[in-house]
C-alpha cells in the first residue's frame, strides 16, 4: 500500500510529459526545458526509485513554467518535489528546488523564510545563498541580497551564478558599466553548446549597454543573443525596446509580437499594446490594451501577476486613477523592490498624493537605479510639486539616457529649461 501514491504520481507525471512530447523524442523542436523535461521523464521510467531524478524533473518544469508562464508547471514540479521527498525524506538538494518553486510563483516571503532556514542548515551551501539574493532582491532588500551575493563569490570564487546575480545588482545600484562586466566575465565562462545561458547573459549585456543609452551597441548584442536563442523572449524584448528608441515602430511590434508568441504573459500584452499605439495602429492598440486588462485582471489576486503593468494601464491608459491606486497599494503592501516603488509613486501622482509620491519615488531613486521612465516620473512629480530644480534635473538625466520615457521628458523639460529656471 506505501507504494501506490508514488506509482500513481509516476503515472502521471509520465501522461504529463506524453502530453508535452507526443512523440517520445527530445527533438531539436523542442525549447530548452521541455527537451530537459524529457530527459528527465526517460530517466524516471527508467530507475523510478532515485529521488534525484525528479529534482531534475522539478527543475525542468520549472525552467518550462518560465518560459510558457503557464502555472500548471508549477504545480507538477511540486508533484514531482513531493515524490522526491518520500524516497528521500528531509533531503537538503530537494527542498532547495522547492525554494525555487516559491521564487517562480513569486512567493518571495515565504521563498525567503524557507531558504533561511536552509542556510542556518548548511550555511557554506553556495546556491542557498543564491536563493537568498533572489528573494530579497524582489522584496526591495537590496543590503542583504548583496550581502547574499558576495558570500557567493567569497564562497566559490568567480562561480557564474554569483556573477549573474552580481550584475543584476550593479544595475540597480546604478552601475551598468559594472553590471555589464560582471555579465561579461559570466559569459566568458560559458561554452557554444550552452546556447540557452549564452543567450541569456548576451541579453542581459544588451539590456546594461540599453540603460547606459549605448543603444547601437545594445542592438549588435541583442542580435547576437537571438542567434543563439531565436526564441528568447527577453532578448526580443530589449531589441524593441532599442527600436523604440530609433522610433522604428512596426518593428518593436513585429518583435512583441514574436515575444508574445514566445511567452503568452499579460506583461508582455501591454509592452506590445504600447508599441502599437506608437505605431498608430490605434484599433489593434485598443484590443491588445483591453485584453491585457482582463487578463491582468484575472491574474491580479496571484503574487505572480502583472499588477505593476495593470497600475500603469490604469494611471496612463484607462484614465482611472482610483483603480492604478487600488492595485499599486495592493503590490505594496507585500514588496518594496524599485520598480513596485515607481509604480506606486505614479499611482499616488496621478491622484494628486504628490508629497507621498514623491517620497516613494525618492526611495526608489536612492538605491540608485537609473532607468530614463523612472526619472521621468521622478520629474513630473517635482514639478506638480512645484520644485523646478529637482524637476530639472530628473528630467534632463531621463532625457539624457535615451531610453523609454525619455522623449516625453524632453517635452516636459522644454518650457522649464529656459533662463527662467531658477528664478
């Protein structure tokens, strides 16, 4: 009788990877992960007894969820995690992948606690460390996520895990030139059969040249990252957003659209909506904008979910400002990394909390990221606020960066720059 739940979730997971791959073949048409997730599956059939190979299963799944955002990955990595935990009960390697399992659901209290109580555990345990930079980087701990960080390197000296997550943080802090030498030095360790963390890092070494407003540069890199990955919505991202910049908007759409093809997210909805409206296809705009709000909508209540998009739908768009509000305050209420800080600073904004918002945006600027939309926002809360200077200056870095929320910066900054300024 023991045996049964384990026998039944084998079943199971075996109908589950028939579905996912009909023909029994990891084949080249295959993604990444769900070429891993068959690997995986071939290796359970074959020895169902090792608990190892359904932490390989739960990782592929997971790598599949993020890639479809399809949550029903989740829930079978937990199948496969809990059947990986009755073979080997309290295994240290098995409860990391559940940690990860809480960072995909973008449970990150719960993920933080859990990866705590690891590190008390094993504390010399170099991904542990790895799972505590991730979670306190979403919740806005950004101390303690660097913290996290360099344990990592002092650790295991210039391990790519650590380097990745370095740069990510160099970004935030204000440092694209850092970020893009840490992500450099991670690539360099990588080989040309590893084509999907090539791509990867490639597309965060474009996105950094991006911040810095190095668009050509950023352009070649990302064109590179999308050699080795055709498919990697990121790097399609980032490319639109460096065709926006060259107000080549039929070809942000084009790229959008691929992305949306890519990864059917609600985020990604909005990004495209935006690019149509840019490009004047004002009917399409409309649609794509009213289907990300149901969608968002219907994904709002979930801690992964595209509130940050849905305040700024609300705020820019929808001209609800009441509604921006209601759900910037609902994300707040749980994280306080930049982006959460911006987007509730500009749901404040728009309903006339200018002394809160600006205090919000304040808060985010002064970890030290440098992105041109949040020193526009920056900018335009100052100058409601009537503080000219402060609004001059956001709004002559955000134009300066070259990037999205730079044009409209630059149409705001024109009446106050002139010799009137400071009078």
């Amino acid at each position: 009788m023991k045996n049964i739940p384990l026998l039944y979730a084998i079943t199971m997971l075996l109908t589950f990877a028939a579905a996912q791959n009909p023909t029994g073949v990891a084949g080249s048409d295959l993604s990444p992960a769900a070429q891993s997730i068959a690997a995986a599956q071939k290796a359970i059939t074959e020895k169902p007894s090792e608990y190892s190979r359904y932490n390989q299963l739960a990782t592929a799944l997971i790598r599949r969820a993020q890639e479809t955002s399809d949550p029903g990955f989740y829930t079978q990595a937990e199948v496969a995690v809990k059947k990986s935990l009755e073979l080997a009960p309290n295994n240290f390697e098995t409860e990391k992948v559940q940690v990860s399992i809480l960072l995909g659901k973008h449970e990150y209290s719960a993920a933080l606690e859990a990866a705590r109580k690891l590190n008390k555990r094993v504390p010399d345990d170099v991904m542990v460390y790895g799972l505590l930079t991730d979670a306190n980087v979403e919740l806005g701990n950004y101390s303690d996520a660097e913290d996290s960080a360099q344990w990592m390197l002092n650790l295991r000296r210039g391990n790519r895990p650590a380097l990745t997550r370095a740069a990510l943080l160099r970004e935030l802090f204000g440092d694209p030139e850092g970020a893009y030498e840490a992500a450099d030095l991670a690539f360099q360790s990588t080989i040309p059969s590893e084509a999907e963390e090539r791509s990867k890092l490639l597309t965060l070494m474009g996105r950094f040249r991006l911040d810095a407003g190095k668009n050509d540069a950023a352009e070649k890199i990302l064109a590179q990252a999308l050699t080795c990955l055709p498919s990697n919505p990121d790097a399609l991202g980032n490319l639109a957003q460096v065709r926006i910049t060259q107000k080549r908007y039929a070809e942000a759409v084009s790229l959008l659209q691929q992305r949306s093809q890519a990864e059917p997210r609600p985020a990604n909805l909005y990004d495209l909506a935006e690019a149509l409206q840019l490009a004047g296809r004002d009917v399409e705009a409309k649609k794509a904008f009213a289907d990300f709000e149901t969608q968002s909508l219907a994904e709002s209540s979930r801690k992964d979910n595209s509130n940050r998009e849905l305040v700024f739908y609300y705020a820019d768009h929808a001209h609800q400002p009441a509604k921006a509000l209601e759900v910037a305050r609902q994300e707040y209420a749980w994280r306080h990394d930049v982006y959460t800080l911006d987007a509730y600073a500009w749901a404040l904004h728009v309903n006339n909390q200018n002394a809160e918002a600006r205090k919000q945006i304040e808060t985010a600027l002064a970890v030290g990221i440098r992105e041109a939309k949040i020193f526009e926002h920056a900018g335009d809360i100052a100058l409601e606020l009537g503080d000219r200077v402060a609004a001059e200056n956001y709004l002559q870095q955000a134009v300066a960066m070259h990037g999205a929320g730079s044009e409209h910066a630059q149409f705001v900054l024109a009446p106050i720059s002139g010799p009137s300024t400071h009078r």
